[in-house]
C-alpha cells in the first residue's frame, strides 16, 4: 500500500502565514479600511433584517383574528 506522512507532506501555505503580509492588507472601500467595512456591512445588513422581523411579529396576532377568526385567549397560546 501507499502511505503518506502527513508531517512532511507538502501542502498549499495557509492563507494565516501572510495574514497583514499582502498587498491587499491596506485596500480601502470608500475610504474606510476594508477589513472593517466588509463585517461593518454585514452587521447593518444583519439589523435591518431583524428589524423587519420584528415589525412582522407585530402583526400576527391581527393576522390571526383576521384570516382565521381567533380568539385573543387563541392567538395568546399560539404566541
């Protein structure tokens, strides 16, 4: 059979060893450091979304009244 030693295989550098390293440690996106924009965009991404959520879950218990004719004491145990 063939065995490999997996201490000595050679492999692809992870990307980690050249972490600040790179040319692309300073880009900048609209003038903000990039590693700060991409997960600042991310987390405003993240609360419009649950924002919308909860603008939402405001409305069920009207839904429920309306389209199927529940009472409050109903829509209290389905909530």
């Amino acid at each position: 059979g063939h065995s490999v030693d997996l201490c000595t295989a050679s492999s692809a550098p992870l990307a980690s060893s050249h972490f600040g390293h790179s040319e692309h440690a300073h880009e900048r996106v609209l003038g903000i450091p990039k590693h700060v924009f991409v997960p600042g965009l991310a987390m405003v991404f993240n609360l419009f979304i649950m924002m919308g959520g909860g603008i939402a879950l405001k409305f069920f218990p009207l839904f429920y009244h309306q389209e199927y004719g529940l009472s409050d004491m109903a829509v209290c145990w389905i909530m």
